[in-house]
C-alpha cells in the first residue's frame, strides 16, 4: 500500500491524487521536463524514486530539502548537464543516487558532501573530464565508467575511505589513477583507457603510492602498457585476477611478478601482448593460479627434460601445480615437445590456430587423468601424431578445420562425449573405432 507504479504512461508529474504515505514512486518513462516540488504532487515521504528515462533537464534548487527518509533516487537516462552543490543538501539520508546516461560536464565541489550515508553512486556514461579532490570517504561503489576522464585523483588525507569497488573502465587516461591512501579497495577496473605506465603522476610533486592489500581484482586491459615493474605488485596479496590483455608488453622481462607478490592470484589473461622473450618459470612463482588466458602471443614451449637445463627464450608450463585452464591458442607455435605440461594437472588445453603445429607423441604425457577439454582447431594437422589414447578423462575434443584423413585411435578405457571433426579430409570413418566412442560418445 505504500507503493505507487506510474511507469510509462506519457505523464509530464505524478498523479495529483496520489495517497498521503506513498514511500515508493516510479514515474521512469514518462515525459517529465522540470523536476520540481508540483512534479512530485507536493510530497516529501519518499523513500525511494525512480525518475530514470524521463526528459528532465531542470531540478528544482532545494527540491529534496525535506525529503530526510529519501534513501534511493534513480535519476538515470534524462538530460541533465550539472551536478550543483546544493542539489541534494537536505536528503541526508540517502544511500544510493544514479545519474548513468545523462550529460552531466560538471559536479560543483561539495554536491555530496553532506551526504554521510552515500554508499553507491553511479555516473556512468556522462561527459565528465576530470576527478581531482575526491574525498567520499564512506562511499562503497562508485562508477564513472563511459566518461571523457582524463585525471582521477584522491584528496590528500589520512582517512580510510572505505570504497570497495572503483570502475574508471571507458575514459580517457593516460596515468594510473591517485588512489586514496589508506582504503580497502577490492576491485579496479581501469580498462580501455590509454595509461601507459602504472606510475602515478601527481604534478611537480609526488606522494606516496596507495597500498592496495585488499584488493581481488583488477582490470588493466586495452591500454598502452609497454611494462609492468615488479614493485608494482608488492602488496597485493589478496588479489585473485589480473586483466593485462591487449596491452604492447612485448617481453616478460618487462612483466616480472617477484616470488612473494601474487600469493593469491587465480585468474591471469595476458591475451594479446606481442609476448615473445620470457623469464621461462614466471608463472611456476603464482602458487594458487588456476586461470591462464595467453593466446595470440608469441611464445615458444620449453621442452622438458635433464637435457635441457637453461632455456633462454622459452615459456615452462611444467609443475605449476594449481593450473587447470591454458589458453596458447594463436601463438604460431611451431612444436610441442614432450612432456610439455608434465606436473601441471590441467583440464582444458587450447591450441588452436597454430599453424603447422608439431607435436611429439609424447606432448600430453602426465594429463592422463586431468585433462577433460582439449582445442585442436585450425592446426593445419594432416595426422596426429599425439597420442589421445591415453587420456583417460578427457571428454570434449575439437579438431575441425584441419586436414585430417583418418580418426585418431581411441581404446576402450575412452571417455569421449564430443569430437568435432567439421572441415576436415574424412573419407570414412573407422569402424572399430566408432565402436569404442559409441559407449561414451
């Protein structure tokens, strides 16, 4: 009884008649113009206002002054230019605004600092150009994502802001963001940017870089990072995925995690770097990774062995023993030694799109037991010399789209549920060999 739902209905205000106790209006999609103390039929109850998809280009100054139990106001999808800095004084109250997808070019210093409770705020996709004394320290979420930001920075100050989640993803910045200091900062995402170094430039002077201990996930792809020092990860010791695709590192010398840094990581994607040199046991030093992304780089698989004790331009995915999913799919590999991921217990291997790849008969040795997906496509393969047999518990193979001329052989102790065999040079099929998939296939 105390909600009134007045959505798209061609209104330009509320309703007149609207019942004295209403906690909850939705008025979205409507064709409301001015927002002012008429528009809302003189009521100042609210709880909650939903005003998203309307036209409204004008608040009324002192609109919410008495609106003190106002804890949601939804202002997302109109036309409004500026943010000014009495706009919410008066609705102390209010935990949550969105103002995503209006055209908003500027805030006026101090539009929510009297707003103790703010914990969500989004502006995404606005017009906004630069943050430079942020200072909402009891705000939890906030995104500016979709903006024209070229400068994010925190006010100087000792205090513990306690935001968790920061997006500044879609902008247009060329340095790291000026992170609050003190902060329990969880996830960063600061992607499809054009910083170029992870260093923080503060003007002539600089200040000492925000410890990110708490932090779990961190979004740092399609930028224009040429390196990543390795002290850049020294206190990130919570954090679980890093994103560091489609950037121009083009060598691990310049990407170097040092061996007590990454305790946590689970998920690393490196996709698209141009990687060719390696210090080849990187990733054996990130204890808890289970997630690698690397396709189209440019690597080259260590082969294994007492023989071979000081490789120098080759990658190691031996004994990384957390790892279950590795994706090297468009690295023009050229081979597969053996013994490739000995000790390592994955359960999805992708290699596809390596043309011409040549893999000894003894590439997949040690996945016996793990291995349950496996990518082959788009090899140019004429006949596996692998042997598949072996691999007790793999499930689902791809080998389309090469020149295949007859099945790979499969013994009883197979576990295949799908094997796809599209744009191949299949003539038949072998029969006993059918006989033996058909029991899992």
């Amino acid at each position: 009884q105390t909600d009134a739902f007045c959505g798209d209905l061609n209104l330009r205000a509320a309703p007149p008649n609207l019942p004295r106790h209403i906690h909850m209006l939705d008025l979205s999609h409507n064709q409301v113009q001015n927002l002012s103390q008429e528009t809302l039929a003189y009521r100042t109850g609210f709880r909650h206002l939903n005003l998203q998809a309307n036209q409204i280009h004008f608040i009324q100054p002192g609109l919410f002054r008495d609106m003190a139990d106002l804890k949601v106001l939804d202002l997302s999808s109109n036309s409004i230019t500026r943010v000014a800095e009495n706009t919410f004084s008066g609705s102390s109250a209010l935990t949550r605004i969105s103002l995503h997808n209006n055209v908003i070019l500027e805030i006026e210093d101090g539009a929510f600092d009297s707003l103790a409770h703010l914990t969500e705020l989004d502006l995404s996709k606005n017009s906004i150009a630069c943050i430079a004394d942020f200072n909402l320290c009891n705000l939890k979420v906030l995104n500016l994502s979709k903006n024209s930001l070229e400068l994010f920075q925190s006010a100087r100050s000792a205090e513990l802001y306690k935001l968790l989640s920061l997006d500044l993803s879609e902008n247009k910045m060329s340095h790291f963001p000026l992170l609050p200091q003190t902060n329990i900062l969880e996830h960063l995402d600061v992607s499809r940017n054009r910083i170029q170094s992870v260093n923080v430039t503060d003007g002539p002077e600089t200040r000492s870089k925000a410890i990110l201990t708490h932090l779990k996930f961190l979004d740092l792809s399609f930028n224009q990072l040429r390196s990543l020092p390795e002290s850049f990860f020294y206190c990130m010791l919570s954090l679980k995925v890093l994103k560091v695709s489609n950037n121009c590192i083009s060598s691990f010398s310049s990407l170097t995690f040092g061996r007590n840094t990454l305790r946590s990581l689970e998920e690393l994607l490196l996709q698209g770097n141009h990687l060719a040199t390696v210090d080849h046991q990187i990733f054996q030093g990130l204890p808890n990774l289970k997630h690698l992304q690397l396709q189209q780089n440019n690597l080259e698989i260590c082969a294994w062995g007492p023989s071979h004790q000081e490789p120098t331009d080759c990658v190691s995915f031996t004994s990384i023993s957390s790892l279950k999913f590795l994706n090297l799919s468009e690295n023009s590999l050229q081979t597969l030694p053996a013994n490739a991921f000995a000790a390592t217990p994955l359960s999805s291997l992708d290699l596809s799109q390596n043309l011409g790849l040549d893999m000894d008969e003894r590439s997949l040795a040690g996945l016996e037991n793990s291995l349950v997906h496996l990518q082959l496509r788009e090899n140019n393969i004429s006949r596996l010399k692998a042997d598949l047999s072996s691999l007790r518990s793999l499930k689902h193979i791809d080998l389309s789209t090469n020149q295949l001329t007859s099945l790979p052989a499969w013994n009883q102790e197979s576990s295949i549920e799908s094997l796809n065999l599209q744009n191949n040079n299949l003539v038949t099929l072998d029969y006993s060999t059918m006989l033996t998939l058909e029991r899992s296939l």
